[in-house]
C-alpha cells in the first residue's frame, strides 16, 4: 500500500547471520510488509554484521563482554533499539539470554528462530538431541520470545525427515535451508497483521499461505 508504514525491524545476531540474510532479501522487495532497518551483534567480530553492512544496512556491535552484567548489556540494546525507533526485533542465531525486564518491554513485539521442532530440544546442540532421542521428524521454530528459553507462542514451524545415516552436521544443513525459508514468511505474517498473538497462542489469518510454511 502506498505511504503505509513498513514494520521497522531490527535483527540481533552473535554469528554468521544466514538468516538474517534471508531476511534482508525477502525485505528487498518492495511489497514486503517490513524493513529491516538496523543490525546488532553482541560479538564485534560477527560475521553477519560485514554482510549486513555490504548490503546497506545500518550496523551496531555492542560488546556484551564490556558489560558488568546481563541487565548493562541489555539496558545498552534496549536504548540502541528504541533510538532507531524499532517496532519488532528479530532474534537471528543470537546467542545470548535476555533478562526478563528486556522480554517484558519488547514482549510480543519479539520473534526468534529455533533449530528444532518446539518445545523438543531447547539450547544447544539441538540436531545431537535430536538424533539422541530417536525422532523421525525434526525442523525448526519461530516463536515470540518470553523470559523462558526456547519457549513461547509458536507462529510456524518447517519439518525435515531424518534419514538413518544423519549426522549432527548434515541434519543442520537441512534445517538451516528451512529456516532461511521459514522465517521471511513469518516475518511477513506478523508484520502484515496476519499473525496475532491469543494469549499464549498464535493465531494466523485464514489468508494466511500455510503451504508454504510447512513442509515436509
Ligand atoms: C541458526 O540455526 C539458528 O536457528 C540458531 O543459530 C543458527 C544461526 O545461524 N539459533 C539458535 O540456536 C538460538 N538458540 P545463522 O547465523 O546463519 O542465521
């Protein structure tokens, strides 16, 4: 629609930024619902800030290491993100627990992904817990973050088979295809109005294009 006011997003890595890079793509087009205004890394080094960079983006490496505690550090983005006049952070492969206060203030206005099938295999290593347990199916999250790890209404998942001879390594390769797929399309749900957040559940407008969120 024209002269309506895109969803500012920010987008907060600690890493390479895979995702983030899908999302700046799907944001390029000029129906999408969001732009992607601002990048924050808590690692300088991060590789995804260089590519954020290259592609324009505004770009911000806030050292959580310089930070006597979690509630400095947040304080620190907490001011970044709202200087930059954010309406919804995207979490994206960032590694670091928020304290509660920071969830409260951005609550419902926070998404993250995960490399699992929520609410199985929280933290780390997610595709060993997966092959630990057994599981068939395994995939990935898009939740909005509450103060609990890993959990959170759940906006959509994408699913992969697990084939007898995965590894840790090979299950990521295809998660992380699923991912770059799955959260340019949440993003464009819940910046378009068409994800909406019921208590502690999503609910997603019937327009909504489940058949391309899921899949197998
Ligand atoms: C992704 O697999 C993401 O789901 C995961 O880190 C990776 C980051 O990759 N996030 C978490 O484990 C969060 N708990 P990327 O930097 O290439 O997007």
């Amino acid at each position: 629609m024209a002269g309506a006011r895109k969803t500012r997003v920010a987008i907060l890595i600690s890493g390479r930024g895979s995702n983030m890079a899908a999302l700046m793509e799907a944001a390029r087009d000029p129906a999408y619902p969001a732009e992607i205004v601002l990048v924050v890394s808590n690692r300088p080094g991060a590789a995804g800030l260089e590519r954020a960079a290259a592609a324009g983006i505004p770009t911000r490496a806030i050292d959580h290491t310089a930070f006597a505690d979690r509630a400095g550090f947040d304080a620190a983005l907490d001011a970044t993100l709202r200087a930059a006049d954010i309406d919804l952070v995207c979490l994206a492969g960032f590694m670091r627990i928020l304290t509660p206060d920071f969830v409260a203030a951005w609550a419902g206005r926070m998404l993250n992904i995960h490399p699992s099938l929520l609410p199985l295999f929280k933290g780390t290593h997610t595709h060993r817990q997966a092959l630990d347990a057994g599981v068939r199916l395994h995939g990935c999250t898009v939740h909005f973050v509450v103060p609990e790890l890993d959990a959170g209404p759940i906006v959509a998942q994408a699913a992969i088979p697990v084939r007898q001879d995965d590894d840790p390594e090979s299950l990521a390769d295809r998660v992380i295809v699923q991912e770059r797929r799955l959260y340019p399309a949440v993003l464009a749900l819940v910046a378009g109005g068409r994800a909406r957040l019921e208590g502690t559940r999503v609910v997603i407008a019937e327009a909504a294009p489940d058949g391309a969120l899921f899949s197998l």
